[in-house]
C-alpha cells in the first residue's frame, strides 16, 4: 500500500462551478493559508487571481518549502496569525478518520472569527461511478482493491466529514457538486451536471464553510 506523494505539479484549470464558489470564498480576502499545498499549484492560482498574501502547510515538508521558495514575497509570518481563508484543497481524504477532529482544530487555530473555510474533497462514495468501478474490479470490496492498488487514505463519505465539522462550530454556507467522473469534456461536464443533479452520484464537492455562531 502506497503513500500518496505529489512529484508532479497541477494545471489548476478550475472549471466555472469552481470558479464561482472560489469568487464567493475570498471576496474581500488578504490572506489565506494553504493546508495541504503540495507543491504550490493551487496557492499560485489564489495569488495570481486574487492578490494574496499566504502561509502553508504540508506533510510532506519538501514539498511545503517548495511553495514557499516559490512564492515567498507573497508569504507571511506564521506567527500569531489567523487568516481570512482556510483553503483545503482534495486534503480530507488522506486523514485518518482518528484525527479528523485534531485536524478541524487546526483548521480553527489558523481562521479569523469572521473567516472562511474552502474544502473540496474526493469522499468516498458507493454509488458513484469511480466507486461502483473500484467496486467491480475489487468484486464486490472496492475499498481493498483501492488500497491494494492505489494508496492509502480514508473511505468517509460526505455525510460524515461534514458532521465533523457541524459538530466542530462550522456551518455550509454554499456548496456545489463536482464532475461524475474525471476529465470529461467541459460540454459533457455540463450536461451530466444538468441531468444528473443528485449529489449522491459524485465523489467530489467543493464547500465554503463558516463559524456557526
């Protein structure tokens, strides 16, 4: 079983979906801090669009100074500072589902009271097409077959990453569903969104997400 590693680096190419809850999420933001920045790809898109100043964090600790190498003279201190935006991007999957509350606590230390959290994650969900394939290639236990043949990461839905975080203080202010399946055509995208709007048919979504006062 297998670690994922980003040796690569993303073309963030955010669809408009995406794109309109990122304009909703740092709409009037300065800063933000990138939990979970691999190598900088989204944090150069956050800056580029919006004139960010930033911090960040990863696991893999090559990776975390890579992006801040990268774009140090838009990076501050780290120190006693909170944060407009919390960004955590495709993050939540890899944490074993016995830290998830250490890990919202985290999200909290680093976010302004009146800040906004951006989660976008691939949760794992049974009836999505991803999953029912991993379900048939794994006959009948798509969760061994993907830890056998992909990486390791945790299998919570939906449901249940966003129950940590209602029982955390937090509360979804607006959401949107992802693609049903990956690299799809922008026109195919559009239409399976369209005829297929039930939530439980994707394994990605994307959330802005506030304190429940």
């Amino acid at each position: 079983m297998k670690i994922f590693r980003q040796n690569y680096h993303l073309q963030v190419e955010p669809p408009s979906y995406v794109i309109d809850l990122l304009d909703t999420c740092f709409d009037g933001a300065e800063t933000f801090f990138d939990l979970g920045c691999g190598r900088g790809d989204w944090a150069g898109f956050l800056i580029d669009r919006y004139g960010l100043k930033f911090n960040c964090l990863d696991v893999d600790k090559p990776n975390e100074q890579i992006t801040k190498n990268k774009f140090a003279e838009h990076l501050i201190s780290e120190e006693d500072q909170k944060f407009d935006v919390v960004f955590a991007s495709f993050v939540t999957e890899f944490v074993p589902r016995e830290e998830m509350h250490e890990f919202i606590n985290q999200i909290r230390s680093k976010l302004k009271p009146d800040g906004k959290i951006y989660l976008s994650s691939a949760f794992y969900a049974p009836f999505s097409l991803k999953w029912l394939i991993y379900r048939m290639l794994g006959c009948g236990n798509p969760q061994k077959y993907f830890l056998h043949h992909k990486y390791k990461r945790n299998f919570m839905t939906r449901r249940e990453v966003l129950s940590i975080f209602f029982t955390g203080g937090f509360k979804v202010t607006k959401s949107t569903r992802g693609s049903i399946a990956p690299r799809l055509t922008k026109l195919i995208d559009q239409a399976t969104r369209a005829l297929i709007p039930f939530p439980i048919f994707y394994d990605t979504a994307y959330f802005i997400l506030e304190m429940d006062d």
